[in-house]
C-alpha cells in the first residue's frame, strides 16, 4: 500500500515566538495541490589527473514552496504571513518551527516527526481572480529534532511534539 500524500503533513508555530515548548501549530495545505520539500542535495563533482572522479557531499539545503497561499483572515498563521510581506521583515522576526509529521500506520498511536527552525519568507502578494494570494517559501534554520506525535493529538488537530524515539510496542 502506498501512502497518500495527506499522511505528510507539515505544521508552522503560528506563534513565531520560537518557544517549542509553547508551539501552536497550524497545518499548511489549503489551496496546495502539490507541495514538497527540495532537498537541493549540495555536491560538488571534480575529475582528477588520473581520469577518477571525485564527489564531495556538502549536506542538503531543504526548502518548502507553499505556493498558492490565499489570505484567510480566520487562518492563525496568515496575520503573520502578511505581516513579513508587507512589512518587509527580515532576520528572526521571520523565523519560526515547522513540524513535519509522516503517518505509516494509522493504527498507531505515535507518529514519526521532525521539528525545525525555519525561516518564512514571502515571494510576492497580490495574485489573480482567484484571491489575494501571499506564497511563501519555508527554508531550514537550525538543527532538526527528532520524535514522535501522538495519534490522537494529530485527531484533534493540535500535535503535540516530543523528542526521541518511538519504543517498540
């Protein structure tokens, strides 16, 4: 069985106040029809004398494109959003965490999860007939947690994050 897409899903802290243990998520995924992380693997590849290829791995450059992202007033996370566009905030007045949750087994009660630092930055506002749209781009900040989410936080909509691994059943 392949997963659907609806069992990755990720989360801003609406809060912006870069508090983990305050965090308020929002899930991202209204209006998106595709979303996805790029990686943007950095590798650098060089041929020496001896005709031998060498790959040197700088790690990865993980962004988001959260592209469209119509302006919703009853949405938590848009104040903020629109706040950064308009204002033209820059530095840590736009960064926040992002949880991103992996759902395998919907008959278990942890989830797989990751929290992160992230940097929000809108590319544009405005947009066509179909509404005032602000996209964003999410880009990674700063060192990635690794945990679980409990099912039933996931239920009702609000995750609740903890660090370590999910221990065997």
């Amino acid at each position: 069985m392949k997963l659907q897409r609806k069992a990755l899903r990720h989360y801003l802290d609406y809060t912006f106040k870069r508090e983990l243990k305050s965090a308020a998520w929002e899930v991202l995924g209204d209006d998106i029809e595709d979303m996805s992380v790029e990686l943007n693997p950095d590798t650098d590849q060089k041929e020496n004398i001896l005709g031998r290829i060498r790959t040197s791995d700088k790690g990865y450059k993980p962004s988001i494109s959260a592209d469209p992202y119509y302006a919703d007033p009853e949405k938590k996370i848009y104040p903020k959003i629109r706040e950064i566009a308009m204002d033209r905030l820059r530095g840590d007045k736009c960064k926040t965490y992002m949880l991103e949750v992996i759902v395998e087994d919907t008959s278990a009660a942890k989830q797989l999860a990751y929290v992160q630092e992230v940097m929000v930055k809108p590319k544009s506002y405005g947009g066509d007939t179909e509404g005032v749209d602000f996209p964003f781009n999410i880009l990674e900040d700063g060192e990635r947690i690794k945990g679980y989410v409990t099912s039933e936080s996931l239920n009702t909509d609000s995750p609740v994050f903890t660090e370590g691994a999910i221990e065997a059943a």
